[in-house]
C-alpha cells in the first residue's frame, strides 16, 4: 500500500473534535457509526480514512476498498486477507484491528486504532538532509532500539507463521511516546491460510511502492528467493530487516537506483553488506557490519535463522557484550596483513616502498590492537616493527630531525654571538698608547661584527639555510686568522680556531665539514703566507737558537701580555670542555631513551613468547635494536 509520506496513516497530533454521545441506533453501516473526518492515506487497494467512532467516542483509522475494485476479483479477497491476518496478530507492535464489514455499496472496510508518529523513511529523510532536530531526536542507540523492536514483532508474526514479505522503512513507524508500529500486512503469507490468486506479476518501476497486480515485495528489499519467486520464510523478512539496518546505519539504502538497478544489485551481489565500508566516516563498529553482512547474506541458509537472533545481537550491542569472537577474529586477520607487510617491506629494495610498506604493517597492527589488545601475535609484530627500523629514515622522521638540527644551531648560535661580540667589544682597549695600528683594529673589529651579525641571523632563522651557514664559517674563521696579527698563527689563534671549529663540527649537518676543515686551515696558513711573502711584518725572529715573538702593531708588556695569553688559551679550551660535556650528557639522555624505549616494548609481550620471524635475518636485525647496541 503506498502511503502518504509524511503521515503514513495518522501522522501527528490528534486534533481536537466534539465529542457526541455514545449511539446504538445505527444500522451498521461505517456511513452511520462512522463521521469522516479526513483521508489519510491511500493504496493499491484501498484508502485510509480518519473516522470518529460514534458508539466508542474515539478516533480510528477507517481503511475501505476503493471503489473500482471488482467485488469477486482477488484484490478483494487480498483485501480482506490482510484484515484477517492483522486481526489475528495481538502484538502491541502490530495495530489492532477493531471492526470489519460492508458498506452500503458493498465494498469491504475494517477499522484500526488510529496511531500516531513518522515513519521510518521520513526519519531516515530527515538524517540525510542534515537536519539538526531529527540529529538530535533520533540518535543511532534510539533506532538501533527501535530496530530490535521490529525484529522481535516480526518474529513473533513468525511465530503464528505469518511472513511479512514487504518489509521497508515506509512500513516502520515510531510513534510520539516511543510505541514502534509495523505497518501494512496486506501481503503477508500466513502457512496454514491459502492465499489469494494475485493477477499477472509484473515489477514496480518504483522501489517505494507495492502496488496491486504486482511482484509481491519492494525491489531494493526483498530477498533473492522473493525476486526468483521462490517459497520464502522467516529468512526472507530477515533479509529486508538486514537491508533496513544497513539503510539505518549508513543513511543510504543497500541497493539504491530504480527497480532494475535494485533487482540487479540483489540478484548479483558484489560484496557483503558492510556498512562502514559504504560510509566510513561514521564510525560504524565492526559488530554491526557482521550483522548486516549475515543479515542479507545471498544465500539463505547462510542468514540469520529467526528475526529473534538478529535482535539477539543487535540487543547484545546495545548492552555493551560486544562480539568478542568477531573481534578477535578481526584482529588476527589484521594481524596477518601486518606479518604479511612487515615481511614485504624487508624484501624490498627501494627505500621508499619499504617506508610505504611498513607504514601500512603499522597501521595494521594498531587495527589488530584497537579490536583486541590481549592479541600477543600482534604484539610481537608492533615489537619487530619498533626494534628494526627501516634502512632509510622516513620523510616525516626526516622533518622532524632537521627540524631538531635548526634548533640546535640556533642554541649554538646564540652563545657564539656572545663570544665573537665579547670581542667586538674589547677592541677599544687595543686603542691604549701601546698600540701603534689603529687600521688593523678597524678591519679586526668589522670582521667581528661581521661575524656576531651572520650568528644573530642564524639564531633567529627557524630553517637551515645553508648559504648562510657556509658564510658564517668563513666569516667566523677570518675574525679568528685576524688574531694572527697581535701574536702571530701559531700562539693563541690554533686553539680559538680548533673551538670554533668543533662547534660547527658538532652541529648534524655534515655537507659543510669539508669547508670547515678547509676554513679553519685557512684561518692558520693565511697570515702565515702572508708573513712569508712580505705582505706583513715578520710575526717570529729566529737568532741563534732563540724564536722570537714581535709584532710592530703592539708593544709587549710583561704581565698584561701573559695576562691576555692565559686567558685567550684557557677560554677556548673551557669551550671545548663544556661543548664535550653537553655532548656526552645529549649522549648519556639518548642511551637512557633507547633502554626505557626497549624497556616498555618488552612489556607488551610476554617474556616466553618469542620472535615473529626466525633466522639469520631476525638476528641480523635484533643486533640492531637498543638493547643490543647498548646492552
């Protein structure tokens, strides 16, 4: 029967009506008991009518034969059908049927009690659309609740060997004080009772409708065997319910399109109804997939045997006793495609789709976890995984540590402009009356400045630039040969060299250790070739046996000389003892890392479980995690 939409058969509110007295003095007919107050729906074989009932003072919902419907043809006989089997199904889910009769011109009617809420369709309506109030009103707990109440009206209509065969939303009803209603029994086969003859079956061009003379069912819903016109039972209802629960789920219907495509869609299945793999983002708990995959399995032996068992698990969902067996089953399939990819990824040659790879056995395990922590297999899988890395570093792990590098180098360049500046600095003092190049204090200080300026930018850059980290060791090395100028290459100047040398050394970025090597020799031969070519005074005099330090830029006087020397040699070789120093405790942090880290990995498998994999391969590769290396 194809019913109004929106109101099916008594959608919303009872209006307000005059009651009149109760009367008896009426000569049966539905024109004299009944007053007509409304139509509510109309089908295939008949209409619904809003009526009050004079005898009872009540509304009811009045369904009459339509008119051109031949009195002795079968859709009379379906038609009173339908009445008798609603009748004799005294459920609270199933609307009561209160009266049955002719009218005056002969045409069958049967009266029910008139019901009220929406249908299921219009809810379902509703969700796609988005709408905020119905988003609120009817969460999944409610229609899973509601669902599991179909289940069990439809499985007590089994009992009393009635099968429903059009089963849909349309038929689902929720009413306004939580009461579940399923609709339209007008084609329902009851086993003991012969049924009526339909006329030529031909298929609806509309999935929604069930109309007379028709294929008995909704394309879209009913079962294979429904649509092969095979016997059906309980198992075919169970696979409308399914179907129901599929649409309910994932807002979309199973086998959508028209009739054709919904019949083609039926017959040739493709994969089993998985509801979170046709709506992913509405995290769909594998214990309803399951559900639904049995529920409309193309077989029928291979369903649900009762709509009681699918509202037996739907029930058990609600109340939190989820299918452990189905999880861990779950669990160990994603167990073996992370085996199965862990033992790709250590096959391959290319770096790049050994990281893919392993990425993928990654996100497998955490699946096999997710659906059962106490799985060990998948424990020793994730161990492997975490104790034998990859034989190139992944690109996001790659971003990470140059990330790290920037600030590191940025620490270290903080303290250098400290240094290089302390030194700009003390330049005045070389203006005192003992120094006679006032020139070369210009040039020293302005390679300096240069020096502390090309570190400051340095420690304010929050990525490596290369181009001007080589342009900080060139700068830094020229302030340092400058120095050679007061006391020659070879006093003070190798040891601030070597400092400074080291610090940029100990930075991770090994693309500029050739420049600093060839920069700090530079910094030494430098005024060292420029004293032997004449360019600057002779910085040593050798006479007999004795070596000689001079220098025409400054005159020598003995305490603040040997004050100035101990200094310039104790500062850097300080550096260097607090550089060495901050690098072995970064050292003793990381080894202290790893152990805790292969520690706590340790802990998800127990102590007699052993390896995943076995073999010279295995052991190559447990000599590589932290324990090995460091144990």
């Amino acid at each position: 029967m194809d019913h109004d939409p929106d109101r099916t058969w008594a959608v919303g509110s009872p209006g307000k009506h005059q009651q009149t007295a109760p009367s008896f003095n009426d000569d049966g007919t539905p024109e004299a008991r009944y007053m007509l107050r409304g139509e509510l729906g109309k089908g295939g074989m008949g209409e619904v009518r809003l009526c009050e009932d004079r005898r009872m003072g009540r509304e009811v919902a009045l369904k009459v034969a339509r008119e051109e419907i031949d009195p002795s043809a079968p859709l009379r006989a379906r038609f009173l059908h339908e009445a008798r089997i609603q009748a004799q199904l005294e459920h609270p889910s199933i609307v009561p049927v209160y009266d049955m009769g002719l009218d005056r011109g002969g045409a069958p009617f049967f009266t029910m009690k008139r019901v009220n809420g929406v249908t299921l369709r219009d809810v379902l309506r509703r969700l796609r659309a988005g709408d905020p109030e119905a988003t609120q009103q009817y969460t999944r707990r409610r229609l899973l609740s509601a669902f599991a109440a179909v289940c069990l009206t439809v499985h007590y209509a089994h009992t009393r060997d009635v099968f429903h065969r059009d089963l849909k939303p349309t038929n689902i009803m929720l009413g306004d004080y939580g009461e579940i209603y399923v609709l339209d029994w007008g084609v329902a086969r009851a086993g003991a009772t012969p049924e009526p003859t339909p006329t030529a079956l031909k298929l609806s061009p509309r999935p929604e409708a069930t109309r007379a003379g028709e294929v008995i069912g909704t394309p879209g819903y009913m079962s294979p065997e429904q649509l092969r016109a095979e016997p059906v039972d309980a198992r075919s209802d169970v696979y409308a319910l399914g179907v129901i629960l599929f649409e309910l789920l994932t807002l979309a219907p199973l086998h959508g399109g028209d009739a054709s495509s919904a019949i083609r869609s039926t017959l040739h299945p493709l994969e089993p109804a998985r509801p979170s793999a046709c709506a992913p983002d509405l995290d769909i708990p594998p214990e309803l997939d399951a559900v639904c995959a049995r529920a409309t399995a193309f077989a029928a032996a291979d369903r649900y045997p009762s709509a009681r068992a699918l509202h037996d698990d739907i029930d058990r969902f609600l109340e939190g006793d989820r299918d452990l067996t189905r999880r861990r089953e779950l669990s160990i399939e994603h167990t073996k495609l992370a085996r199965d990819l862990a033992s790709t990824a250590r096959a391959m040659r290319d770096p790049s789709a050994e990281v893919i790879a392993r990425r993928g056995a990654m996100g497998e395990v955490n699946r096999a976890l997710a659906l059962d922590p106490n799985n060990v297999d998948a424990r020793r899988v994730l161990v492997d995984l975490l104790t034998t890395p990859p034989r190139v570093l992944p690109p996001e792990a790659r971003a990470e540590m140059t990330a790290g590098w920037a600030a590191q180098a940025r620490r270290g360049a903080r303290r250098g402009i400290f240094i290089y500046m302390s030194w700009f600095l003390s330049a005045p003092l070389a203006l005192l009356d003992n120094f006679h190049g006032r020139w070369f204090v210009a040039i020293q200080a302005a390679l300096f400045l240069s020096a502390g300026a090309l570190l400051y930018r340095a420690s304010r850059s929050k990525f490596e630039n290369g181009r001007m980290g080589r342009a900080t060791v060139i700068m830094t090395s020229l302030a340092l040969a400058s120095i050679a100028g007061l006391v020659g290459p070879f006093i003070i100047v190798p040891c601030l060299v070597m400092a400074n040398a080291v610090a940029f050394i100990l930075q991770p970025d090994r693309s500029r250790r050739p420049l600093i090597l060839v920069a700090s020799s530079m910094a030494i031969l430098l005024p060292l070739l420029l004293d032997v070519v004449g360019l600057v005074p002779p910085a040593y005099v050798f006479d007999h046996g004795t070596w000689i330090v001079t220098n025409r830029l400054l005159d020598f006087r003995p305490s603040l000389t040997v004050l100035v020397a101990a200094v310039a040699t104790l500062a850097p070789m300080m550096m260097l003892c607090v550089y060495f120093m901050r690098m072995r405790d970064m050292l003793t942090a990381a080894e202290e890392r790893l152990y805790l880290h292969a520690w706590q990995l340790r802990q998800l498998v127990p102590a007699d479980a052993g390896p995943v994999w076995s073999g010279p391969e295995s052991t190559r590769m447990r000599a590589r995690s932290p324990s090995a290396t460091f144990g």
